[in-house]
C-alpha cells in the first residue's frame, strides 16, 4: 500500500491500520530468515563481526524501508480517535477510548514499539559488545525471541476486531 495517497474518505481505517501492521510485520519476518540464510553462508574469509555487522546494516535498511507504515498506524491512530465507534470526546475537550478502540490502540502501541526495537537493535548493533551485542543480535536473528510474539499478538488483536 502506499500510504502516502491514503485517503481515509475513501479507504477505511480499519483495512489500512491492518495493512501497515501487517506490512512492519512481514519486514520484521524477512530481516529475521534474511539473516538465518546469511548466516548459514558466512564466508569463511570474512570475520565474524564483519559479517554480523553487514547483516544489521542490511537488516536496518530492510525495517527503515517500511518506515511509511509505522508512520501511518500513527494517522490510523489519530482516525480512530476521531470516530465515534471508537472513542468518544469528554465535556473538557478529552477523549475516552472505546472498549474496542483501547484494544486496538494498544496493539498498534505494541507493533510499533516491536518495530522500533528491531530497528534499535539494526542501527546499534555495528560497534555494539558484550551482551548490548548479544541482546542485539537475538532480536535481529532468533524468531523465538519475544519481541516477534509481540508482534503476533498484535496483529491478532488487529485482524479479530471489527
């Protein structure tokens, strides 16, 4: 999708919230059997560190390419707040959440945090030590790391909802 000619008149909020969750999930699964398939063909001439280094830079770009849609769960966000099924305005000027609405806030709220530490974790992991490194390296590399059933769980939440 591009969501840079997303209309919300024209396209509902719920198929794009769906869409860029959806689409920062399938980046976050690539760069992960990316760097499972670089791995199992590490040249024997380059170093390790090196190597591990070449496959965050290429992890980095892959997550910085969907940056569009973190961005529009961001809009989606601000449209859901807007209409009425999800959330509501308050006498001084506030708003108050749906049921449904906080529910599917929070599930944007955590693929996003997901997102942004996958892409944490790319950008610091060349130059990193120790277990910083290592912490790096398992959210960039291990699909049984936390950070990917977050992720799930989100996106879950996202496709349930009305």
């Amino acid at each position: 999708m591009d969501y840079s000619k997303v209309d919300f008149r024209q396209v509902s909020v719920e198929h794009v919230y769906r869409c860029a969750a959806d689409d920062l999930y399938q980046a976050a699964h690539k760069v992960r059997g990316e760097a499972h398939l670089k791995l199992q063909t590490t040249p024997s001439n380059v170093g390790s560190e090196v190597f591990e280094d070449q496959v965050a830079e290429a992890a980095f770009d892959e997550m910085r390419s969907v940056r569009s849609a973190y961005m529009m769960l961001y809009a989606c966000e601000n449209q859901l707040r807007s209409n009425v099924p999800w959330a509501s305005a308050t006498g001084n000027g506030a708003f108050q959440w749906s049921t449904a609405g906080r529910e599917i806030v929070v599930a944007i709220k955590a693929i996003q945090s997901a997102y942004s530490k996958l892409l944490d974790a790319a950008m610091l992991f060349p130059g990193s030590e120790g277990q910083k490194r290592d912490d790096y390296w398992s959210l960039l590399t291990d699909p049984s790391n936390p950070v990917e059933q977050q992720m799930v769980d989100a996106l879950l939440v996202l496709k349930r909802c009305p």
